[in-house]
C-alpha cells in the first residue's frame, strides 16, 4: 500500500488548489472542537464522526474519573507535570468542569491511579488531534 | 475491572478512534481497526511475556 492509498483525501484531483487559509471558520471550528469534543467535526458536517469522536474523548474521561486517576496540574520545578497537564487540558471543557467545578483531583491511593491517569491524558490528547483533524477539514485538506 | 480488561478497553477505544479517523470507507476501517488492536494487544501480551523473565523487584516504600 503506497502512502498515497493511505491518505484519507485519496481521488480528490485538484485538492491542493482547493487549500484555504485558516479563516474565521476554521478557527471557530477548532476552539469548538477544543472545548467540546466531537462539536469541531459537527460544526462542519461530519456528523457521523462527531459522535464517534465525542463518545470515546468523553468514556475515556469517564473511565478515568471512575478509576480516580489523577488531573494534572502544574507543579513548580516539574516540567513533566507542565507537558501533562497541557496534554489534559485538550480535553477542554471536561478538564475545567473537573477541575474548577467539581474539584476533582484524583486518589494516589486507588488501585485504578495510573489507568486512570493514562485515560484522562488520553481523553485530551485524542481531543487536541481532533483540533488538528478538524483545522484541516475546514481548510479542504481533509474530506 | 482487571488490568487486562483495562487495557483492553484501552486499545479497543484507540483503534477505534484512530480508524475513524484516519480512514473513510468502511471496509479500511475495520482493516485499521483490527490491525491497530491486535498490535497492542499483542505488544502487550508479547513485552509481558518477556518482562516475566525479568527477576522481580522487592516491593517500593510507601512514602
């Protein structure tokens, strides 16, 4: 299989010159998709996708909190936690519904705590790849 | 849940997320669907296998 059966725009003649910049849509669709997952791709139409999208960022999230994994936040003289937390906080309005409504932190004692962590930072990052996804559906690099 | 049904979950929410993401027909993505969960399926069970030869360490302190 060569890399250009892999891409997903495969068949469309021509797709370079329907590129756009990144304009107000694009934009839009992307802080959307940052704040609620899957809402980016239903913005643009990829209604199908959206719910896929939004039920995995938001059971990984769920399976987190159910393991009580940690929420990260920054740490003074850790630049890990700094990396993690940026990585967590893609999931966008989860993490600052977590973090600032609820209060939740996490429990380092629970047999859960690292899978739990691991699904959190998952949930977000899965979420900053839909920004991504979404930044080049809206420009047409991406069906 | 168990560690293994965890990780199961795991690498069935990753594939499929990552099939519907990086393919468009149905068909290519239960074929990227299959091939990313069996990877990590297998990785795992495989590193497992060759960690489990590994002597094993005494416990850590609780700090």
């Amino acid at each position: 299989m060569t890399d250009a059966e892999d891409r997903p725009t495969e068949g469309n003649e021509g797709e370079d010159a329907a590129v756009e910049g990144i304009g107000p849509k694009a934009i839009a669709a992307a802080v959307l998709a940052w704040a609620l997952p899957g809402a980016g791709h239903f913005l643009l139409g990829k209604r199908w996708r959206a719910v896929v999208f939004s039920t995995i960022v938001v059971a990984c999230a769920v399976i987190g909190c159910s393991l009580h994994g940690r929420l990260d936040v920054f740490k003074d003289n850790d630049p890990l936690s700094k990396i993690a937390t940026l990585a967590s906080m893609g999931s966008g309005v989860i993490y600052m519904g977590l973090r600032f409504v609820s209060g939740y932190q996490g429990n380092v004692v629970a047999a859960g705590f690292e899978y739990g962590t691991t699904f959190l930072r998952t949930a977000g990052i899965l979420n900053l790849l839909l920004v991504l996804d979404v930044l080049d559906i809206a420009r047409g690099r991406k069906s | 849940m168990s560690h293994f049904g965890l990780m199961t979950l795991y690498a069935g929410l990753i594939s499929v997320f990552f099939a519907v993401l990086w393919k468009r027909s149905p068909r290519q993505q239960v074929r990227l669907f299959l091939q990313l969960f069996l990877g990590m399926m297998g990785g795992a069970l495989v590193l497992a296998w060759l960690m489990y030869m590994l002597p094993s360490a005494p416990p850590a302190p609780i700090p």
